[in-house]
DNA sequence: CGCCTTGTAATACAACCGTTCAACAAGGAA
DNA sequence: TTCCTTGTTGAACGGTTGTATTACAAGGCG
C-alpha cells in the first residue's frame, strides 16, 4: 500500500549505450555553445542525467571529450567516404565527390567549425586529445592519398609523391573549409570545390614541380630521415 | 616624519600605455595558457597590476582581448608585408619572400596557434571579434590581392580572376600553416612554401581553368551584387 | 517475495570566474 | 606646501566550474 512508484525517476542503461548518449550530448553542447558548452553540467542536462553521472562513466571531463572527438571524426570521414566511393565512376568522378561531400551545407555549418575549434585548442594542451588527433587526421589523409593514388594509375599521368601532394590538397580542403565556415559570404561552396577540382587537374597535368616524383625537387619528403640539406629544384 | 614612503605602491601610467601593457600581457597569457590564459587574474597578474585594473580601462574582457586580436593581427601583417617589400625584386621574387616569412620559425609557433583558436572561438559568439576578425582578414586578403595583381602585369600571363585566386592562395597558405603549427613533424617550413610557389606558377601558367577571367566558369564570383554575372578585372 | 548489485541522483566542496565599488595614494597643479 | 584629480588597489558579490562522496532505487536473480 501507498507503494504508487507511478513512474521511476530514472532508468538504468547499459554503460555503453549511457556512453553514447553522453558523447552524443556533448557534441550538442559544442556545436551549440563552442568552448562554454564543454561543461559537466550542461552536458548532463543535455543528456536528461545528473552532472555526477558523467565522472561515472568517464574518469573526467577531457576524456568524455576526447572520445567526443574521436566519434566525430571518424563519422565525417566514413560519411564523405561512403558518398566518394562509387566503384562505377573513374577516379576522378571520386575525387569530385569527395570534394562535394566536404563543402556540402551540413560540413559547413558554423556549429560544427566552433566544435572543432573546441578539440583543436585541447590538442597541444591534452595527451588524449592529441592521440585522437593524429590518428584521425591520419586516416583522413591516407584516404586522400588512395583517392589520389588511384588518380595516378590511370590516363599517363607523371608521377607525382602522394604523401606530399595530400598533405596539400588536405591544407587547401581545410582552408576553404575554414573560411567558408567563418564566413559563409566570401564564396559559394561550389567555389570551393572548383578551387580543389583545378588543384588536382593541375596535379595531373604535372604543374606542379615540387612534388614530381623522382625529381630532386625533395623539399616536401619525410622529415624523418638525417636531413641532407641538398637544393629544392 | 615617519612619512618614509619609500618605494610607491604602484606607478601612475597615461592610459594609452596601460592599456598597451594589458594588451601585451593578454598576448602573452593567450600564448601560454590558450584559452585558460583569458581571465582577468591570469591576466592582470601577468602584467603587475591588480584585476580591478582591467575593468578601468576596458568595459569588459572580451574588449580586452578583441583589441588584443586587432593588434595582433595588424602587427603580424604588417611584419610579412614589411618583409616582402622590396621595390628591387621581382614581383614573383615578393611573392615568395611573403611565403618564407609567413612559414617562418616565429610564425609557426604552437603558442600563436593556440592564441588563434581563441580568437576564432570568440567571432561567432561576440560581434567586436566579428568585426576585427572581418577587417584584418580583409586587409590580409587585399594584401594578396595586390602581390597577386603586381604579378599578372609581368610577362604574358593569362588573365586571372584576382578575388578568387587571393581566396585560393590565403585558403592554402591557412590550411598548411594550421598543419605545421598542430604537428611540426608533418612536413618541413620549406615544403610549404614549396607548395605556395607551385600553386602561384600553376596560376600563371593558366592551370586553374576556374579562375580564368572573362570564362563562364563563374562559380567564384562575388556573391554580394545582384549577380549580373559579369567576368571582374 | 526479498535481497543485492550497481547505475544514478543529489549534495558538498574548494577553487575559480567577471564585475562592482569604496577607499586609497600618486603625482601634477596651484 | 596643500589640494585635487584620477589611476589604482583589494575586498566583496553572486555565479560558475570539476570532482568526490553519500544515499538512494531500479531491476535482475534467487
């Protein structure tokens, strides 16, 4: 008698799926409120739980972040991926897409730029954040470096170095992002992909000296090896 | 007697100099703890003063550090151009000294990364950084404009659209420098500059067919004017 | 039906935040 | 030397932060 538990004030999940739904919370709480919505408590309260709940799950605030993060990323990436990878269409016709799907209005909203902008700034200062970094950023230019590699093979194409050539084609990518998100009124997103479509045509077309392969045009190797200092072209 | 003053308290300063002095201590807490570095203690620490201080001589702090970003980037722009200036040299020769500086070892510092996400966080939630971020990335964009202009009257280089290839450039040379500034061992100073140079001669040779004037390949256009889609210089 | 694990809530805490304000003193003016 | 303007201090305020800790209750298991 006088039980009446009506409804229960909460219900229990499974960690991981609670785990989801809080990184899943924080990225609605970057991409609406940037840098301040990288809080305990408004992620708590985007996510419908208390603010102690998230200590639970995660050992602290960077590393719910940090997952946040790593969850974002590799989503983008498999999303531009899935919609470039076409095994009907040349190379090219890829590389289009790709460049399509990464101006497309939902990459551009100005959320998910304060977003990033929020896992950028813990980078140096985080060794998580850092780690998430450098693996996603990896992945996202070795799937440029396949796109272009399979560029490479077809038509007579000169060879050209494909870690260097990605490495601009991503800064070009990221720059017009960049801007496009900070101002959506300097140019139109097919500005942008035209800027990347001449960029890899002029590739092709070997106008670009310094990243000829086999040449001694070597400024842009790995800056692994001892460093021989030799001329760049 | 029993006055011995000694040594004073504080120094009266004329506000134009205070107000430099916290300008400066802002830079340097922005640079050092990114955006942790913008509190009003951490700040008026760093340059002797009491917190109060801050609120004397700036309505608030986000004041403060908008005009920290003004004088930063006037500063750092006005370096490159200095720089590059050289009535003697050709202007491809200018062009390329404005590339050096903008990778040099002082540019590429993390600590002016991490003060750049600061600002960049602050543009879409705070109109002041709007404004400063809207004037100097203007005054950047014409600066490039005008090396970019100087270099279509050598020689018999095709007509360029002047606007967009600026856009392009400043897009390339943001996206390499954020890259070098988040992980140095990416790729070497010189091979940014490399891929600046490439860029610049690929547009000069008429690589880049979208930013061909007088042609219908108009997706770079200004999108400001009632779109007579006019071909501009 | 009752126990028991454990996901969850709620509170407490010390530290920090930006801003306000009254009191002070530095240093030029008279 | 005295006064007065005003740059400057330092405390106070209400708010926020991340984390630790305690008490609770949901829901499966025996």
């Amino acid at each position: 008698m006088a039980k009446t538990p009506g409804t229960p004030k909460f219900r229990r999940e499974p960690p991981v799926a609670r785990r989801e739904a809080l990184i899943e919370a924080t990225l609605v709480c970057l991409r609406r409120f940037g840098h301040e919505g990288m809080s305990v408590r408004q992620i708590s309260a985007q996510a419908g739980v208390s603010a102690g709940l998230i200590n639970h799950h995660f050992p602290s605030i960077t590393t719910l972040v940090a997952a946040a993060y790593d969850s974002l990323a590799t989503s983008l990436l498999h999303s531009i991926r899935r919609q470039a990878h076409d095994v009907s269409k040349t190379p090219r016709e890829r590389l289009r897409r790709f460049f399509e799907a990464s101006f497309a209005p939902d990459l551009l909203d100005p959320g998910l730029f304060n977003t990033w902008l929020v896992f950028w700034s813990m980078v140096s200062h985080d060794a998580e954040m850092r780690a998430v970094h450098d693996r996603t950023y990896g992945a996202y230019r070795a799937t440029l470096e396949s796109l272009l590699g399979q560029l490479r093979l077809d038509d007579d194409i000169p060879a050209f170095k494909l870690r260097p050539a990605a490495i601009g084609l991503s800064a070009l990518m990221d720059g017009l992002w960049i801007e496009a998100s900070m101002n959506s009124r300097t140019f139109k997103p097919a500005a942008a992909v035209s800027l990347c479509e001449d960029w890899t045509n002029a590739l092709c077309a070997g106008a670009f000296p310094g990243l000829r392969a086999g040449g001694r045009a070597s400024a842009l190797q790995r800056p692994k090896p001892p460093q021989k200092t030799q001329s760049e072209s």
